[in-house]
C-alpha cells in the first residue's frame, strides 16, 4: 500500500540521492498499472451485478451443489433420522425401501422399458419376464442396467449430448411374484428424451456417485477414451453437452463411467479381448485405448473392484473367470489387450455379450434371444461356469444386490 508516510520517504530518498528517482518511479508506475487493472476487474464485476449476469452465475452455483447434495443423499441413504441412527423398526422399513430394483432396457431410438424388481425376487434363475416384438434395431441388442428405484441417470447420446432425469420417472412395469413371467411389449416402453437429428442413445450412466468422483470416463465403441474431471459438471450439465469422445467416422459413443485418480478400467470387446488401464494413462484428449479388429468392438466398460474377479459372459452361456491375479495391467495405450479365450473358440463363433468386476455375492441380469430375462446368483455361476439357458444371450449385465449378500 503507498501511504502518505510512504511518498515522504521517497521524496527525502531522491532529494538526497538523486541517482535512485528512475527506479522509484518505475515502482511507483508498476504499482499504478496493478491497481488499474484491479480496479477494471471491480468495475466489471459491479456491472456484472448491476446487470444480473453475476447473479444469475451464483444461482446456477447454487442449484448445481443443492443437485449434487441431493445425489449424496440418494448415494448414502436419505433417511437419516434419529430413528435411522437407532436402528429402529421404522429406519430398518426405510432402508429396505431403498433396496427396490429397476431393470431398465433400452435401444438406441431412445425407448426405455423400467421393470420393478423386488429384492425378494433375487433367486438364481428367476424368469423376470419376457419381451414380445423385435429386439434387435439394426443388428443391435437392448442394453440392460440394473439400479436403485432412487437413482438418477443420466441418457449419453451418440451426438454427445446428455440429459438426465430420476428412475422413478419412468412408470415401473411390476412382473409376477409367482415365478410367473409376464409378458412385456415394446410398446409398453417410455421415451423420456427422444433422440435428435440422426442421434441414437448409447448409454444410460447413474449419478448418484457424482460427487464423490474425479473423472468421467467415456469410451467409444471402437476402443477410444478420454477423461473430463468432475468440476466440470456443472457446465456440462446446463449445456446438456459432454462431447461424443470419437474420432473415426464410423465410431461412436459407447458409454461413460464416473472414477477416482486410483481407479483401473477395464475395456472388454466383443471378440474376447480385454484390457486393464490405468485412469493415470487416460488423458482429457481422446486416444485410442485398445486396438480392436475391423469387425470387432467394446460390449463392456467398468471400473475394476479391487480383490474381486472379472468375469466375461460369452453368447453361449459359458462365463469366463479371470482373477486379479491374472489380469494384466496395460502398460501403454493402442495394444490389443489380453485374451479371454482362446482363438479356437472364437473360431467357431464364441463372442462376448457382457462382462463386470464381481464377486460371489453379487447378480446378473441376462436377456435371451427368446425375449427372456433372468436373473443368475454370481456364486452359482462361478461354481459352475456356465448359465442353464435354452435360448442364446443377446446381453449380460452384473449388479450388486441390495442385500449385501446373496
């Protein structure tokens, strides 16, 4: 700060040595220009507030940290009462409330079926139900996911623009608690957000994680990946825009997942190769990750849970168990990755329709060529290594079970 003290002693110092005047000016100049330019910054910014354009910003600030503590909620539980930190009969009510499941399937055109799972409904082999009508749309199957009735999705379309919106927006389907299946048409099916301009849906992607991330990671399904840090999400939210992540012309979007700095992921094709990458070696620039065949492409990516298995569904029902121990960390980008098969099997036409990070507690959901959708127990299905299926899977997604167990 120049202070009148200050100017005093400069005066004093240049009559009594002259030679020092050019560089107490040139001082007294830079500090001028300092406080020129701080002052223009205060000008705008009280423009900026006069004119509503500040506040506007601190608004949408506002609503984009009230959104994400909302996701907190729905990510550790929102019933955090007295009751809850008791463990009273009430909490325990609340807490099974959030343990329903929704099997969502959806196709490109945008059109979602949400079919409502009751937790007691976990039985190795239970038929969900059965769809009626075509189920490939140009040559490609439904995808399923399997989330909380509380979760929020977010729709990644091919275009790279996103949406999102609460499960429970879309009407659930109830099946049977009979073992019964029910019969489901297409029809039947929501269409939240209609894709635009030639865009197709590529993934649908929970939120709820949002906060408690670093990274989104988006792949594409000719093996390309960036990362976008999370502090980013509030623009890419209000923009409804995150980017289609593609290169090549005939690429496009496959899907993205929310990660840390520590997190590996794993790429899985549909020929069977596979390969673990560090988040380290994924940068903001969209690479090439793993080099795939002309006909071959990503049906999986996931993050992998430390101390659990990968496990790899191929079309036949025969599951493929791959340990940690030998899953094999890629150790530069644009390699093919690690065999999951053998080349004999692929041969005679095995191909892979779902992979995931699982242990023996956890689930899967699976949907047949026959329009069935079953769910399998994960221990039986390492015990076994294969699914007691009639008709060949179109799909073969993992989840964990509400449960804790299985």
């Amino acid at each position: 700060m120049i202070t009148p003290e200050k100017i005093e002693e400069w005066i004093k110092e240049v009559g009594e040595r002259p030679a020092s005047a050019p560089i107490i000016l040139q001082y007294i100049s830079n500090r001028l220009r300092e406080l020129t330019d701080r002052n223009e910054k205060l000008l705008a910014e009280n423009i900026a507030l006069i004119s509503g354009k500040r506040v506007e910003e601190y608004e949408q600030r506002l609503n984009h940290l009230e959104y994400q503590l909302e996701l907190l909620k729905r990510q550790i539980g929102s019933n955090l009462s007295p009751e809850a930190m008791r463990g009273s009969d009430r909490a325990t009510a609340d807490s099974k409330s959030l343990e329903v499941l929704n099997i969502l399937i959806y196709r490109p055109e945008g059109r979602i079926l949400s079919i409502e799972l009751n937790p007691q409904s976990l039985i190795d082999g239970f038929n969900v139900c059965q769809i009626q009508g075509e189920l490939l749309l140009e040559e490609e199957p439904p995808r399923l996911l399997v989330v909380s009735s509380k979760e929020e999705i977010m729709s990644i379309y091919t275009s790279g623009r996103i949406s999102t919106f609460p499960v429970a927006s879309i009407l659930p389907i109830t099946t049977a608690s009979d073992g019964t299946p029910g019969i489901i048409r297409w029809n039947q099916a929501s269409l939240p957000d209609e894709p635009r301009g030639g865009e197709r849906l590529a993934c649908l992607m929970p939120v709820s994680r949002l906060p408690l991330a670093e990274f989104f990671v988006q792949t594409s399904r000719r093996g390309f990946v960036k990362k976008v840090r999370t502090s980013m999400a509030q623009s890419i939210l209000s923009n409804h825009y995150i980017g289609s992540g593609v290169k090549l012309p005939l690429d496009r979007t496959f899907s993205i997942c929310l990660g840390g700095k520590d997190d590996h992921l794993i790429l899985v094709s549909h020929e069977g190769f596979l390969l673990r990458l560090e988040m380290t070696r994924i940068t903001s620039s969209v690479e090439e990750a793993i080099r795939l065949g002309t006909s071959d492409h990503l049906v999986s990516a996931f993050l992998f849970r430390p101390g659990f298995s990968v496990l790899v569904m191929t079309q036949f029902g025969k599951a493929v168990q791959i340990t940690e121990d030998r899953l094999e960390v890629g150790r530069s980008l644009r390699t093919k990755g690690q065999t999951t098969y053998s080349a004999q099997r692929r041969e005679k036409g095995a191909r892979v329709v779902g992979a995931g990070s699982v242990n023996g507690e956890d689930w899967a959901a699976s949907l047949h060529q026959d329009g069935q959708i079953i769910l399998y127990s994960m221990a039986n299905i390492f015990a076994s290594g294969l699914l007691p299926a009639q008709s060949q899977l179109l799909t073969f997604e993992t989840f964990l079970s509400p449960m804790g167990k299985s």
